[in-house]
C-alpha cells in the first residue's frame, strides 16, 4: 500500500483477505473446512493405526524368536534324549554279553535307569516344543493384525490424499471418494483392533 490510498497486493495477499472474511462464499468455503477437519482427524487416526502396525509387527517378530528359542531347547532335549538312548542301547548289549548273573543285573540296573531317564527328558522336550508351536501361533496372529493396520494405514493415506486432490480441484465426486475411502480405512482398523 502506498502513502496516497492506492493499494496494491498480489493473489497470495487476495486468498488470504478472503480465508479472513470467511473465503470466496457457501460451497467452496464448507468444503474447505469440511476436507481440513476431515484430514486432521484422518491423519490422527491414521498415526494411531501406524503406531499399533510397529507394535503388532515387533510383538510378531519377539513370538517367533521365543518360538526358535524354545524349539532350540527341545532340540537339546532331543539330542539328550538321544545320548540316553545310545547309553541304553550299550548297556543293553553289555547286559547281553555279560556271563554272570551278577553283571547282566549291574546292566540291567544300567537299562532300566535309562529308561526311566529317557522318559522324563521325553517330557520336557514334548513341553518345549508345544511351547515353541504356541509362540508360532502366537506370532502367526500377530503378523495377521499387523497386515490389517498397515493395509488401514495405507487406505487412510490414500483418502488424506485424495483429500488434497479434492481441495485442489474443487471436485465433488473427489471430496465423497475421500469420505468413503476414509471409512474403508477406518473399518479394516476396526478388523485389526477385533483381530479379524
């Protein structure tokens, strides 16, 4: 503005005049507001969905390194079992060469502590590895929901960016297809929160 009354701005200084006094009128003006509010609880939303995606994909890959750690000590297991077994089986052959009553009872002896041994390591081994197929599942499920946030999170992001196409284009047809594909964003979430 100059100092005789003659005022001068450019577009950017016109939008603004008008964003002041309530924009260019009725429709454009509500649409506006309505596509802002829209964005802003759409982006809330959507950065609560992408934070319970980390979570669930973090959780998914802690399952299944408890799943590997238990499979790992049933592997042990297995391998002790396996030694016991070998020691059974000697003693059985010692029990079976042995001349006197005497010594086939000292590998008897052997024989049935063996047994009873194998048995027991039989037992945890069986209880590590439901324990490693429950943190499979367990992970398994995780991964699943995981998927349902990140597809939400997606189809969010895709409505904030058809929302700002619509407010450049001032498109109507736009502005629903934001709508609905907000709604489709929120309804997947509400699947990944009901774990479905």
């Amino acid at each position: 503005m100059s100092g005789h009354g003659f005022h001068v701005h450019g577009p950017h200084d016109h939008e603004l005049e008008h964003a002041q006094q309530g924009g260019h009128g009725g429709e454009h003006g509500g649409m506006i507001n309505q596509i802002a509010l829209f964005t802003a609880v759409i982006a809330t939303v959507g950065a609560i969905f992408g934070y319970m995606g980390g979570a669930t994909q973090a959780n998914a890959g802690l399952y299944k390194n408890n799943a590997a750690i238990k499979k790992t000590e049933a592997s042990n297991q297995w391998n002790y079992f396996q030694s016991k077994s070998t020691k059974q089986s000697l003693a059985e052959l010692a029990r079976d060469l042995a001349a006197g009553e005497p010594e086939k009872a000292k590998y008897q002896a052997k024989v049935d502590r063996y047994e009873k041994e194998k048995n027991e390591i039989k037992l945890v081994a069986d209880k590590l590895e439901l324990e490693a197929t429950a943190w499979d599942k367990q992970s398994d499920e995780q991964m699943h929901q995981h998927h349902r946030w990140a597809q939400s999170t997606t189809v969010l992001q895709v409505s904030i960016a058809m929302a700002a196409i619509a407010l450049l284009t001032k498109k109507k047809w736009l502005e629903l297809a934001m709508f609905v594909a907000g709604g489709a964003g929120l309804v997947v979430g509400a699947l990944a929160a009901l774990h479905i």
